[in-house]
C-alpha cells in the first residue's frame, strides 16, 4: 500500500508541475495530419517496441509491458478524441471527411485488446470478466 501511495503522489506532484509550468493557451484545436506524423510515429514505435517485448517476456514483465503498450493507446484515444469532438463541432458531419475518428475507432479497438492480455496475462486471470465462461456447463 505504501509504493502505491508513494506512486499516486508521485503521479499528482507530475501533472502539478505540468500544469504549473505549461498553462494551457490557445492554439489549433484540431491540427493536420502532417502536424500529427512525428506523435504517431513516437506512438507507433512505442506500442510495436511494447509488444515485441512482451511477447518474449514471460510473467510479471510480460504484465508490465502490455500495460505500458495500453497506457501509450489510452493517451492517444484522449488526444484523438479531443480533436474529433473538435472537429464534430466545427464541421458536423463532416468530421466523417477526416482521418481521426476513424483512429479514434482503432485505437479503441487496439486499447481494448492490449488491455485484456495485460489482465489475462496477469494475477488476476481469474478474476477477469472476459475469462468467466458465460455457460457455466462448459467447464
């Protein structure tokens, strides 16, 4: 329970800092695509690195990477989800014109699976939802 606290104060004083250092200004609420290629080719690496090593790694750190590989999709979700909502409300339907939401789309999709092998892949295999055979005879 201690590393956990040290953890979660160590994650607020973070984002404390951030926000203190970098207010938030006003700036271009849905960029090109061309402005996205150098995040989505760090992104990229960073979840195809994460689940290379995952697949040679074998218990708790097989754990570890598929949930670094999760928390790297969970941060683009926020980021494309905040530029389609922008792009909703700027250009209505025709934000189906545009390349995020269908990311949006994949990415959940992506994050959903890395999730659930980082769980199955885990202590908890039991304790998952997806694990627990929805007929009970079948065991």
């Amino acid at each position: 329970m201690r590393k956990s606290m040290i953890g979660g104060l160590g994650v607020g004083s973070g984002m404390a800092i951030f926000v203190a250092v970098s207010p938030p200004i006003g700036g271009v609420s849905a960029p090109s695509l061309l402005a996205w290629a150098p995040a989505l080719a760090g992104i990229t690496a960073l979840i195809v690195l994460s689940a290379f090593v995952a697949l040679r790694a074998r218990g708790i750190a097989n754990v570890i990477w598929l949930a670094a590989a999760t928390a790297v999709i969970y941060a683009f979700v926020n980021a494309v989800t905040k530029s389609s909502v922008d792009l909703l409300t700027s250009r209505g339907a025709g934000v189906l014109a545009t390349w995020e939401p269908y990311a949006l789309l994949a990415a959940s999709i992506l994050s959903g699976l890395f999730g659930q092998s980082a769980f199955n892949a885990g202590r908890f295999r039991s304790a998952c939802l997806s694990s627990i055979p929805l007929n009970r005879s079948a065991r």
